[in-house]
C-alpha cells in the first residue's frame, strides 16, 4: 500500500519538477512568517489552496505554537492532509472552493483572524476577477500587521517579454527533463498513483465530478502588477515582492 506519506513525498518531487527553486521558496516564506509572528503566543496560519499544506506545514515547523489552517477544494489532497495531520490538533483541513463567493465564511476560516496566509503554485489558477475577490476577503481575514505571502510562477508574457519569455521556457524545460529522467513522478503520474490508492477511490470518482472539464482549462494570464494592484485596493498597506527567480515570484502584503 502507498502511504499518505509516500505520496506526500512524491508530490513534493513532483512539484519540484516543475518549480526548480521551490524549497527555497517555502524557506523564504517561513523565515518571514516567523519575523511577523515573533511577538504572538501561538499564530495562526492559512494555507490557501494549500493542497495537502505542504507549505503550511513546513512554515509551522519554525513556529512551535502555531495552529494551521490547510484550505483547498481537491478531495483526494485534502483526504491525504486529513491522513498526514490526524494526530495533529493544531492542524485543520478544511475542504473550500475559492470560487465560492462565501469561501471566507466557513467556520474554520471565520474563527478568528490569521497572522498569516501563505499559498504556493495556485492563485494564478483563479480568474482574475476571482484573484481580486480572494484578495479581497484576505483584507478582511489578516490582522493589522499580518501578512500575506503568495508563491507563485507569474509568466512573462510571450509577446511584450519574448526573451524571458522564452529563457523561462528553456529554463522549465531543462529542470523537468532532468527531473524526469532521474525518475521523478510527472503530474500525470503522480494522479495515477494516488487514484490507484484504494482508501483514495471515493476521493478520486470526487475529484472527477468536482472538478469536471475545467481540470485541463489553462490558466488565466495575470501579471505581478495585477497581484501588487489588486492587493493594494484590498487595503493592503505594504505591498511587492520578497523574492523571485525568473518569473518564480514569492510576492507580500502587510496588512
Ligand atoms: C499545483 S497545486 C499546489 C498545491 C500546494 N499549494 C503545493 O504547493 O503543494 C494547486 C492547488 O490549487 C488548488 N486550487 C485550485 N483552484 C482552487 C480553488 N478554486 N479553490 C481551492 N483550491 C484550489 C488545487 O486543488 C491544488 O491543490
């Protein structure tokens, strides 16, 4: 049998693939997260689209007393972040679709506000009316003070940025077909395994219903700007970006 573990661990792999700095990038967001909550008991973190919290639990590893909030709409992840983090009271899961106007009200997430939200290789999946709206609701869901963390590939676009537009490309590439020539899971394999996983069928027929055609739509293109801006109207005070490499950019809001 695979072990939500297992699968865990092939997942980071696999995302690994497809984001070659991305360890760097969770550390740098939980180096910040820490500064921010320095001053409080026991923190409250929000993985937003967090899969099964794969950063969420890697920045509460530097926070000793902090609870987790793990957010997400896909069944079978959230099935393994039920798995993983069963012993784990300080960790929730909790199963939201950021489409849903009301996803701010679930009762988990309206409990009590958070010191921070961090998310990683999802947000650029949402419409851009519904980045804006989710940002939006952040406004009102982060403290005074708190902050907001999104990693995330935000491309160059291929006509006004033709040159990085394409060294990213090339960039992609190589780290993927070294990856995948050392045995590491593809995407498509890695949902393979983790719908072969019997205590996963009923998360797996789920997750095909839910999801439906829009599984394979490509995501919308929204730059940076759109990310800083929206933040900005969402009352954000500090806005822009901690760090990037290429079109890899972890950007903040300190509300
Ligand atoms: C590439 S995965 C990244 C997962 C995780 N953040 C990580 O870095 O390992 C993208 C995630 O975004 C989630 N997602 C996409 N659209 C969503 C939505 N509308 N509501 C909630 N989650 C969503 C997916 O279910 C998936 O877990």
């Amino acid at each position: 049998m695979t072990t939500p573990q297992e699968l865990a661990q092939r997942w980071d792999a696999q995302q690994t693939a497809y984001v070659r700095h991305r360890a760097e990038r969770f550390a740098t967001i939980a180096r910040v997260v820490a500064r921010i909550c320095a001053d409080t008991a026991s923190p409250r973190v929000l993985d937003l689209a967090g899969g099964f919290g794969s950063l969420g639990l890697a920045v509460i590893e530097q926070l000793p007393q902090a609870r987790l909030v793990i957010a997400d709409k896909d069944p079978v992840l959230l099935a393994i972040g039920n798995d993983l983090t069963r012993d784990r009271p300080e960790v929730e899961v909790v199963d939201v679709d950021l489409d849903d106007p009301d996803w701010h009200q679930h009762p988990v997430i309206a409990a009590e506000p958070f010191d921070a939200v961090v998310s990683s290789t999802a947000l650029h999946w949402l419409q851009p009316e519904i980045l804006t709206a989710v940002y939006w609701r952040l406004g009102e869901l982060v403290r005074p003070g708190g902050i907001v963390l999104n990693g995330d590939n935000l491309a160059y676009d291929e006509h006004s940025e033709p040159t990085l537009h394409r060294i990213t490309a090339e960039d992609d590439q190589a780290v993927q077909q070294a990856a995948f020539e050392a045995g590491t899971d593809t995407w498509d394999d890695w949902w393979k395994a983790a719908e072969s996983v019997p205590e996963y069928a009923d998360a797996a027929e789920l997750r095909g219903r839910r999801w439906g055609a829009s599984l394979h739509t490509p995501p919308p293109k929204v730059t940076l700007g759109f990310h800083q801006e929206a933040l900005r109207s969402a009352g954000f005070r500090e806005v822009g970006t901690v760090w990037r490499h290429l079109d890899d950019h972890v950007v903040y809001a300190v509300r």
